[in-house]
C-alpha cells in the first residue's frame, strides 16, 4: 500500500488509559524519553499502537500492565483527538480502574506518577485538547 498517495483518513491509532483512583481522586501518568515519533513527548498516558490480532480494550490492558505493573479495568472511551505536532496520530483515551498488580514503571517508562487530574498541564510538554482538561476536571 503506498501511504503516501493518502492525504485524509488513514491514521496511527494509540489508545491510551486514564487510569483514575477515586480514593484519592488522582490519576496515573509515565514519564518517557527520547520518543522515536513524537520528540516533545516527556510525560503521557500509559498504552500504545494495538496490534492487529486483539481487541483495543485488551490491547490497552496489556500495554498498561507492562508499562506500570497495574492491571486495570478498562471502562469505557471518553475522548479521541489527532495531535498539532503530528496529525496521523489518533489517539483512544478509555477510563480505567485500577483492580490490582503492583506499581513499577516498565518498558519504555522511565517514571509513574499519581497526580491530581487538573495538575496534567505541569507535567505534559505535548499538546492536551481543552475538552480533555475538562473532562479530567470532572473526575
């Protein structure tokens, strides 16, 4: 398939997981460096690019599970959105639970950290759209 000759719908899908704890009404974010695809990305969601082979949902359990030691229950999408710094990226971002594991940053997270969802804008380098600053405002 040539990509090139695509200039409107084709797009690199990543789903990603707000992993939100409402005992302390924070949320999980990973620290990476030195990203091949985006090089402003330091702080993010844990997940990534799904296979072909599985369910997103299933993906981005697997992804979350290596990237932060947590298994999570993943309970519905609440936003997707392309980036200004690439536009062939699609992110999924689902709602997620924490429901057992043990914390640990893995795979190519250098750090995790529990933060209180409206103090995302400190951390992130990358773009966060507006409509997922107040959704996060919500939890």
């Amino acid at each position: 398939m040539n990509w090139v000759k695509f200039d409107r719908g084709v797009f690199l899908v990543n789903v990603l997981g707000i992993i939100y704890d409402p005992k302390t009404r924070q949320i999980l974010i990973g620290k990476r460096e030195n990203d091949p695809y985006i090089k402003e990305l330091s702080w993010t969601f844990p997940g990534g690019r799904p296979n072909y082979k599985k369910d997103l949902e299933i993906y981005l359990k697997h992804e979350i599970k290596i990237k932060t030691g947590l298994n999570v229950d993943v309970k519905k999408i609440v936003f997707a959105k392309t980036y200004p710094e690439k536009r062939e990226f699609l992110s999924i971002y689902y709602l997620c639970g924490v429901i057992g594991g043990k914390e640990k940053a893995g795979d190519n997270f250098v750090e995790i950290k529990w933060v209180k969802p409206t103090d995302v804008k400190k951390y992130f380098t990358t773009s966060l759209h507006p409509r997922l600053l107040e959704y996060l405002k919500t939890l």
